[in-house]
C-alpha cells in the first residue's frame, strides 16, 4: 500500500512506501501522482544503487547526463551532485533552470536521492510548478508565446555553477545548443517549457520586443505561489517533472552530496 500526501497548492506530494518493493499498480499510482503534482519524495530510502537504478529503469528509459562523468562505470547513469564546504561560488544549480535544455531530448524525469546532507531545512531544492505558471498567464501572454520558440545553452548562465564539478568530472566540454517551443502540452495539461538558467534568445523577436517579455516571463515563472520548497534528509528520494517544474538548488555552506538520475 502507497499513501499519497499533498503538499503546498497540490505543487508537490510526499509519497509513503518502501521503493525497494514496489507492483506493478503501486508503480502506476507513483507516475500518476507525478503527472498530478509535478513533484513527488519519498523519505527514509536506504537504496543501493543497484536497487536505485533497478526503480528508475520502472519509470522510462535511463538518460545520459552530457555534462558530467557517471559514478563508476558500472553505474554510469548515476551522477553525483556534490557540494564540498571548501567550494567557492555558487553551488551546482543555483538558479531556476530544466535539466539538459540546451539538449534535442531533454530528460522527462530527473531524480535525486540524498546520500550527505546538512541539516534540514539548510540546503533545500525549491520547485516552481509551470503547470500553474501557465495556469495564471494573461490571455495575451498565453497568446504571444503559443507559437514562440526560444534558444537555450549548456553555457548559459547557471553554467558558471557547474565549473567546479567540471573540473573534477567533466567530460563534454563543446557548448551544447538547443531550440524548444515554449509551450509544452504535457498529458493534456499545458507548461511554460522556458529555462532561465540556459536562456539565450527568443525566436524572431525584436530586442526590444525580447527584453519586455523575458522580464515579463522570467519573474513570473517564479512567483512565491507557484512555488515549493524541499527540506532534504539523508536517504530521500525527490522525482520531478522535468518539463513542468523548474528547480534550483538554494544556497548553503556545507558538505552535500546527491545521487542524480534522468529519465527518457
Ligand atoms: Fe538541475
């Protein structure tokens, strides 16, 4: 038996189980709530990479992280998100950004399972549903960017957060260029598809025309209504929508370390 828990404006869910012995309907009921919410966690799951990756491959198919090297080459499809006391600027994904935009494909999921973490309520991820950004968009915004598409880059501005692990594990070291339509209709419900953390320009759009709805756009994308903050424990497990939620990691002093998973 699985129990599903809402959270804050049904952004966000904690779900109640042992991952390590899902069925086949329990694993139905986990994607369901993800599509509902947008973000699901799980805490107290002590998991073996084998059995973390043995979950995974039930939701999708295991994507490939361009950017970073996998843990060991038995378990290349797990990255390691790791913050060090010692480092210096900003931690890896500290602004509001999709994973891999700036790729042809990107991941459907992302997962994150703590195995390090300082105390709680220290070092949270804070999600913003863009299921309820679209939601609240004025009808003439919503019309302006039905069409639109915009440019994204794995050295756009949250770039300069991933430098530090590059240098320990980096492996694609060419800038990586994608185009995406902004509106995304995902299962029937519609998101703004938009990354501030890789954005470069918007599609046949004037300077003028851009600056005004990029402002726009990137302000509301983030307000405080839409948004969830996630508090880690060790041995938690956080799913989300990669295409519906964006996510940043909040600044903090402190050894951290995640296992990070994305799927197709
Ligand atoms: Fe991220």
């Amino acid at each position: 038996m699985i129990k599903v828990i809402p959270k804050k404006n049904k952004i966000a869910a904690e779900i109640i189980c042992k991952i390590n012995n899902l069925k086949k309907n329990e694993i139905k009921k986990i994607k369901s709530a993800l599509n509902d919410f947008g973000m699901v966690y799980f805490r107290n799951q002590n998991l073996s990479s084998e059995n973390y990756l043995k979950f995974a491959k039930k939701l999708g198919i295991l994507a490939d992280y361009p950017r970073l090297k996998g843990l060991s080459s038995k378990y290349d499809k797990i990255t390691v998100v790791e913050r060090k006391s010692s480092d210096k600027g900003p931690s890896f994904g500290e602004q509001f950004h999709t994973d891999s935009i700036y790729t042809k494909n990107p991941p459907r999921f992302t997962m994150l399972l703590s195995k390090l973490v300082p105390k709680k309520g220290q070092a949270n991820t804070d999600f913003a549903s863009q299921y309820l950004a679209y939601k609240n968009l004025p009808e003439n915004i919503k019309k302006k960017l039905k069409n639109l598409k915009a440019i994204y880059s794995s050295e756009g501005p949250i770039s300069v957060t991933t430098h530090e692990r590059q240098k320990e594990k980096g492996k694609q070291k060419n800038e990586l260029i994608s185009k995406h339509k902004i509106i995304k209709k995902i299962n029937k419900k519609f998101s703004i598809f938009c990354s501030p953390g890789h954005f470069i320009k918007f599609k046949n759009l004037n300077k003028l025309e851009e600056s005004k709805l990029k402002k726009f756009l990137f302000k509301h994308q983030i307000k405080k209504k839409f948004r969830y903050s996630l508090e880690w424990e060790k041995n938690q497990l956080a799913i989300w929508d990669n295409r519906s939620m964006l996510h940043q990691a909040t600044p903090f002093k402190g050894n951290r370390i995640m296992h990070r998973i994305t799927i197709n």
